[in-house]
C-alpha cells in the first residue's frame, strides 16, 4: 500500500460545473456500455429467425459481445496508462460506431458474432477508463456521486436503447419486419448506437487529460492547472504531494497486483468479488432478455417492450437515489441494503416460476395475481439493485486500489465483471429451455445472498478518502 505522502491544500470552492462537465463527458462510455448491451434486446427473437440459430447459439450471439468486453477490459488499464486516458476514449468511440454498422449488415450468424465481439471491446475499454477517469477527476467529498454519474449513465443508456427498440418494433409492426428504405427493423435498432458513439468521440476531444496521468508522465504544469480549475484554489503543493508518492512507485505492471506468493493482493480479490457477484444475480437477464420472459409467461410482444421500458426508467430513478446518498450514508450500508432487497425479491420471482403450471411450449403459465406479483418483484429487484449494487460497485472499483495498481486491478476486476456477465447471459436460454425459469432464478437468489455476506464480511468503508490514502 502507498503511504500517503500528499500534502493537503486548503481547499477553494470546487468547480462544480467544469466537474460535472468532465465527468459526464467520460460517463458518456457508460451511456454507451449500456446502449450496446441492452440494444439487442427487442431484436433477440427477430435475429434467431433471420439467422435460424439454436437456443445456445443466439445467446453467445447476443452475450458474444460481452466477451470482446473482457479483454477490452483486461487491456484498457495498460492501454490507459501507457497512453493516457483521452485516447482510449476514443478508440473505444470509433469501436462502437464501427461494430453498430457491421453488426446491422451481416453476412450470417458468425460475423454477427465477430462484430458484437468487436463493439464489446470498445464497452471493455470505457468500462475501465470511465469510473478510473471520474475517480483521478474528483475531489474526495464528491467522488461517490460522480463516480455513480457512470452508473447513471450505463441505465440510461439502457434505457434509451430499449426504448428505441420498443419504437422502432411498434412503428415498423414488428422488429422483423421491414421499416425506413425497406431495411428491417431489428437492423436500425443495431444502427441507432451509430450517433451516440459519435457524440462519445467528440466530447472525448474536449475533456483534459487525468492529472494523475500527467503527472506520471512528468506533466506536473498541465496537471496543476488542471486540479486547480477543480478544486477551486491553487494545487501546486498537492500536484507535488502525488508526485512524491507516485515516485516511491515503479510504471505500472501486471505484477503489482500479486502478492509475495504470486497469488493476487486481497484487495484485487475483494473488486474481482464485488465485479462477479454484481452479475451473478442475474441483472442482466432481465436487460437482455426480459422481453422475451415476459412473452414466454404470456405477454404480447408489444406490452413485452413496454414493461421492459417501464423497468429502465425504474432503473433510472433508483441510481438518482444513489447518487443522492452514497457519499452521505457510505457504500458499504447501501451495498448491505441492496443484497437484502435483491434476495428476497428473487427468491419470491425463483417461487413464483417454479410452481407456476407449463404451457404447451414449456413457458410458465402465469394469470391473475401470480403475474402482478412477478411483474413487481421483478421491478423490486431492480429497485434494489439500482440503489446500490448496480452504482455502488463501479464506484468502488474506481476508488479502492491505490495508485500504484489501480489501472490493472481495474483492469482485472472489470474484465472478470464481463466474464461473470457473458456466463450468466449466455447460459440463460438453455437454462431457460432445460431447467425453466424457477431453477434460474433460484441460482441468482443464492447469489444474492452470498453477496450479502461477502459485503459484511470482507468489504471495508471507502467514503471521505483521497486517493492517495487507498
């Protein structure tokens, strides 16, 4: 651990716009990350009909991408350091814009694949660069918020992207149907991330570099300036502060992050276990696939949409509450809280699908109460996962590990994050197809519950510390 050498400047008043405006511009790679993993959700069906895949092979193809995210992941925070954070913005940029084209006109199944996989490795690298560029960007009493502005950002992306597919499917009668210029509608739904990863590029250009970075690099001036125009009031004395902490350090390596026996340090671990079990309760089930849960418990596909539009904006609204309270009640309680919510909501949807009688089709046959109580646990568990372990999580990765390993501990928590993601969406539809809705959501309830105890046992305060105290 690096001992905390930084001297502490009186503060100013911090820049709170110039602040918002950096980080929102960074976030906008979570605005992205979230629209690229949720857009294919009202095209699943349309695309297993277009491409006549089996049930595994069009749940790689739809969770193909999140693999292409974890070595953009692994990747990003050695691509970071080497070559500053802005860069990686917008290779990440270019990477979205290029695969929403490719993967809106492929040849068949596979390079579909290929260009989700390629996008993912775009989502990989702002999944990294996001919450460490917020996190280096942030006075320490408004990390927290700002570091959830990622969360934020990713559910609204999300959000977005459901709801152009819920229009694009009802203006065109059907995502598998043709719409404008006689192209189908499963097609533009994939090309609307076009204009998003443009914007993500051009703000990209306009935000400074991270000052830890330029310090690293011998750009101490430019990083003054910079913490000066945040914090208000004049930072020569902290720039040199981090200077002579970062000078105790080598450049950063993968090695760093092992320990005297070559295992990884217990803090990686700690981020490896909060990236993993933010996944395997299974909130992203519910985003890739939840309209076609709710068609297979008897909706139409039209109120499928809707409600899965319905669940972003609850999503939404939950991560505003976190992040109107996670830097007043701590991460930690509002972990806590989440893993409560999380399991007990779960466990009622595990109850619920596992007694409710099959259909011809083998689909749960819900009616009457059984369905409104699943419709709303459904929507609790976003609830109480959107308040706390969907923000809270990212906002830790960003600020746990010191800065000696932060950009490869990231690194690794993060590329783990999409691995636990691509086993958890990948194996749902024959999940689904073998087992049934109950045994599914049953696993994502012992999750939840795991990581109740993971957070009380093993899960220390961060709130109120400088990056250099990590």
């Amino acid at each position: 651990m690096t001992p905390d050498n930084t001297k502490q400047t009186p503060k100013g008043t911090a820049n709170i716009s110039f602040i918002i405006l950096i980080a929102g511009a960074a976030a906008l790679g979570g605005f992205l990350f979230g629209f690229d993993t949720a857009i294919v959700n009202g095209a699943v069906q349309a695309i297993q009909s277009e491409f006549q895949a089996s049930a595994l092979l069009i749940g790689f193809a739809i969770s193909g991408a999140l693999l292409g995210s974890a070595f953009g992941a692994f990747f990003a925070g050695g691509f970071a350091d080497k070559y500053g954070r802005i860069p990686v913005m917008l290779v990440a940029a270019v990477l979205f814009a290029v695969s929403a084209i490719g993967s809106a006109f492929p040849f068949g199944i596979y390079d579909f694949i290929a260009w989700r996989m390629l996008g993912g490795f775009g989502v990989g690298l702002a999944s990294v660069i996001a919450p460490a560029y917020i996190a280096e960007c942030s006075p320490a009493a408004l990390r927290g918020r700002l570091g959830s502005m990622q969360q934020l950002a990713i559910v609204t992306g999300i959000f977005i992207a459901l709801l152009c597919s819920f229009l694009i499917a009802r203006a065109a009668g059907s995502a598998e149907n043709p719409w404008l210029f006689g192209v189908t509608a499963w097609r533009w739904m994939l090309l609307s991330e076009v204009p998003p990863a443009l914007l993500y590029g051009l703000a990209a250009l306009y935000i400074p570099e991270s000052p830890r970075f330029l310090i690293a690099q011998g750009r101490d001036g430019e990083a003054v300036k910079i913490l000066s125009k945040i914090e208000g009031s004049d930072m020569t004395e902290r720039v040199e502060g981090i200077r002579a902490s970062m000078a105790m350090d080598h450049k950063p390596r993968f090695s760093d992050v092992l320990s005297r026996r070559n295992g990884l340090l217990p803090i990686v671990w700690i981020g490896i276990g909060l990236a993993a079990l933010q996944q395997f309760v299974g909130i992203n089930v519910i985003f890739y696939y939840s309209s076609v849960l709710w068609r297979s418990v008897g909706f139409s596909e039209g109120d499928s949409l809707l409600i899965t539009v319905i669940t972003g904006v609850i999503n939404i609204l939950t991560t505003l509450i976190a992040i109107a309270y996670v830097d007043k009640f701590g991460r930690k309680p509002l972990l806590i809280a989440g893993s409560i919510g999380m399991t007990i909501t779960l466990g009622t949807l595990a109850l619920i699908f596992g007694k409710a009688p099959l259909d011809a089709a083998g689909n749960p046959n819900l009616t009457g109460t059984e369905g409104i109580i699943a419709l709303l646990a459904a929507n609790l568990f976003v609830f109480a996962y959107g308040f706390s372990w969907g923000p809270v999580v990212w906002v830790m990765l960003g600020e746990m590990f010191n800065n000696k390993i932060r950009g490869v501990a990231l690194s690794v928590s993060a590329a783990v994050q999409w691995i636990a993601n691509f086993l958890i969406s990948t194996t749902f539809p024959p999940l689904l197809a073998v087992f049934g809705l109950g045994v599914a959501y049953g696993l994502y309830t012992i999750a939840a519950a795991i990581s109740f105890f993971f957070v009380i046992l093993l899960v220390k305060e961060t709130k109120g510390k400088t990056l250099e105290q990590m």
